[in-house]
C-alpha cells in the first residue's frame, strides 16, 4: 500500500486555505481600487435646484445628464445657468430656478403666465404690465411670486362727481355706485339721494350726483292785519272822518317743516300756528251831515247850481268810479269806506295838485272832499265817487271847473 505520510498531508491543507485568503484578500483589494478610482474620477458639481444647493459628484459628460440622473425635468420656461448640452467640469455650479405659474386677470382679460421673475415687479416688466397712479393691483411690487398666484388688476377710469354743490373729476376702479361711494369714503345722510342709484354700474366718463337733503323747522311770526270799522257819524261833515280807536296788528307764530336740497329750499310745510296776540281794530267814524253853501242871495246851492264864491278856481278832466269797480277794495287811500256808505261826495286827486282831505266843489256833483287816488290820476285830473256802475257811465269823461275851498 503506497501512502503519503501525515505531515505532508497537513502541510498541503494549510497552503491551500492560505491560497483561498489571499485569492479573496485581492479581490477585496481590486473592488475596492476600482471604487476608489471610480469615484476619484467623478466631477464635483455645486447645483441649486430651485433655491436649494447641492453637492453633487457625477460622471455625466453634459449638464442635461446630470438633471437627467437627479430626476430634474428642465421646460422651456425654466431657468438654466448653462445650456443642457454644456460640458460638465468639476467645480461647475449650476443653477435651474423651474418656472411658476402666474394667472394675470387684466380688467375682463385673464391668461397664464409661467416665469422664474422673483417679485411682482420683475414680472411685471418681463410681461411690460404697466400701471398708473390710480390702478389697484392685489398685491404690491415687492411681493414674491409664488406657485398659482393670481396677479388682479383694476383699470381705473375717470368720472365726475357732484357732491352736494361741489363738482370735482376723479378716477375709480368701482363696479357699482356704492363701492365707489365707499371707496372715496363718501357718507351719505338719511335723506340724501343718488342718481344713478346705489346698485347701478359705474360708466367711465359718467356723472353721479348727490343731492344733500336736510329738513329744518322755521318758526315765523307774523303780523295780523287790524280791520277797519267805520261808523256813521252825524255830527261830521259828510266826507269828512274821525279816527275814534286807532288799530294794533296781531302777531300769529308759524311754525314750518322746510325741506333742502343741497342748501336751496324745496318744499315748506306748515306744521302749527299760534296766535301770540290779537289784533284790533281801528274804529272810523264817517261823517253824515250834509254841508249846505250860501250863495250871496241867501239861497241854497245843489249839486248842478253855480260855483260858491271864495277858493281857488281851476278846470279838470272829470271821470267816475264805483266802490266796486276792478281790482278796487271799497276803502280809499285815506281809510273811507265806501261801500258801507254809499252816499258820499268823495273824489280821488292827485295829492301833488290837490291834497288829500281838501274840501272842494265840483261842477256838476257839487261839494266833495279829496278822500282817495288811483293809477291813472295825475296832474289835473279827478275821478268821482259814484253809488254804481251806471251813474258812473252817464257821468263819462268832461271837463269841470272845480274850486278848491280850503
């Protein structure tokens, strides 16, 4: 039997367990070379992905396929530092800013908008939006863009606005009346009232009116006329009058509920009426006695007999009136009543020519006194007092010769 000793046997063993580590030891070695020359080669890029910066160790040979690998989608409304073709080189810093969406609602126009613009004002001005003084925008120049903003903008337009007395041009934004009331800070009374309405809408170029309406009590006093009472009197000269209770005027209070629009009055209602005192009346008495001339026989004149002696003697045109005649009251300028005393010898004169209570004759109606004056009676000219109308149309127009006899 041919057998190997036992130490030759066991020295074989070992050197084959020695082999296997080192076999194993250098695969370990070159696996881990090959990482380490792998990962040695790698170009060190600095990205800021959408604000946040990264270190990135890559063997991309173009910035595309460094996004690519990190799963960043680049669109045509994104910001890039370089171009996605460019040679990646260690060191590099890239910079992607992806695009927000930005809706513009412009008056009655509305679209979006993708844009890396960092603030309102940069985006403004990359879309050329331009604003005046007197346009609204919901946010202001310095707010940031952020992801779905919706940028509003009012379109301010001109219009007049009358309020109360003042008229003035200014611009708004407002849809209706009352939101433009409101945003000019305007306030309206109770009363006050608009036109157009406070629902209707707001026309550029358009006029809206306010009318200022207050109301305010006046309390008025006012004076009551005193009557007139005349009594006949006998022992009076007919033509001739005595005040025997001179008259007083009342005084009545009235109180008014006075509408105004914008200052001017509009509408007056009286609310109550006092009477703070009464009047009273002024008593007249009238003379009756019938004065009778002596001529120098001794007889009686009348009415149609030949002029007294004595006075001034001048010629007149003659006319005739009733108490009743147009627009006429019946009490003469000197306060006689003719219609309660239908009887008297009264001639209306022009006092520049004949004064007031002279007692006179006149051709043909015989003595009287200047007791009254009209329009239409000037310089030598008399109108005589008769009972009616007829005895005035007999009486017509003529010429008279009159004396005046104090």
């Amino acid at each position: 039997m041919n057998t190997k000793p036992a130490i030759y046997s066991n020295f074989s063993s070992i050197t084959r367990k020695k082999l296997g580590l080192f076999i194993a030891s250098f695969i370990v070695f070159l696996a881990t070379l090959t990482i380490l020359v792998y990962e040695g080669t790698k170009k060190t890029v600095a990205v800021s992905v959408d604000g946040e910066k990264i270190i990135v160790k890559t063997h991309a040979d173009t910035i595309g396929d460094m996004l690519k690998d990190l799963n960043v989608v680049v669109d045509k409304d994104d910001y890039i530092s370089h171009a996605l073709n460019s040679e990646v080189k260690n060191k590099l810093s890239v910079v992607w800013e992806p695009a927000k969406k930005v809706t513009i609602q412009d008056g009655e126009h509305e679209k979006d908008v993708y844009t890396t613009a960092k603030t309102v004002k940069e985006f403004m001005e990359s879309q050329e939006l331009h604003v005046n003084d007197h346009d609204k925008m919901n946010y202001s120049f310095e707010d940031p863009i952020y992801e779905n903003l919706k940028l509003v903008i009012d379109r301010a337009f001109p219009l007049v606005i009358k309020n109360g007395k003042q008229e003035e041009e200014v611009w708004s934004t407002s849809t209706t009346v009352a939101d433009f009331l409101e945003q000019q800070g305007i306030t309206l009374g109770e009363l006050d009232r608009v036109e157009p309405e406070l629902d209707k809408k707001v026309e550029p170029n358009s006029k809206i009116k306010i009318v200022r309406i207050e109301k305010v009590t006046d309390v008025v006093e006012e004076p009551i006329d005193y009557a007139i009472i005349t009594k006949k009197d006998s022992t009076l000269a007919a033509g001739t009058e005595k005040v025997v209770q001179q008259g007083k005027e009342g005084m009545l209070k009235k109180e008014y509920e006075v509408t105004k629009e914008n200052g001017k009055e509009v509408n007056r209602e009286l609310i109550s009426e006092t009477k703070v005192k009464d009047s009273v009346n002024k008593v007249v008495a009238v003379g009756t006695k019938v004065v009778v001339a002596q001529v120098s026989r001794g007889k009686t004149v009348s009415a149609n007999s030949d002029a007294p002696s004595g006075g001034k003697e001048m010629y007149v045109s003659a006319t005739a009136y009733t108490a009743y005649c147009n627009g006429c009251s019946g009490v003469t300028a000197t306060g006689i009543n003719l219609r309660a005393n239908p009887n008297l010898k009264v001639i209306a004169v022009d006092p520049r020519v004949i004064p007031l209570g002279t007692k006179v004759w006149v051709e043909g109606y015989g003595y009287a006194v200047a007791g009254d004056t009209g329009g239409a009676i000037k310089g030598n000219r008399i109108d005589v007092f008769v009972a009616s109308k007829e005895e005035a149309y007999r009486f017509g127009r003529r010429q008279v010769k009159i004396r005046i006899l104090n």
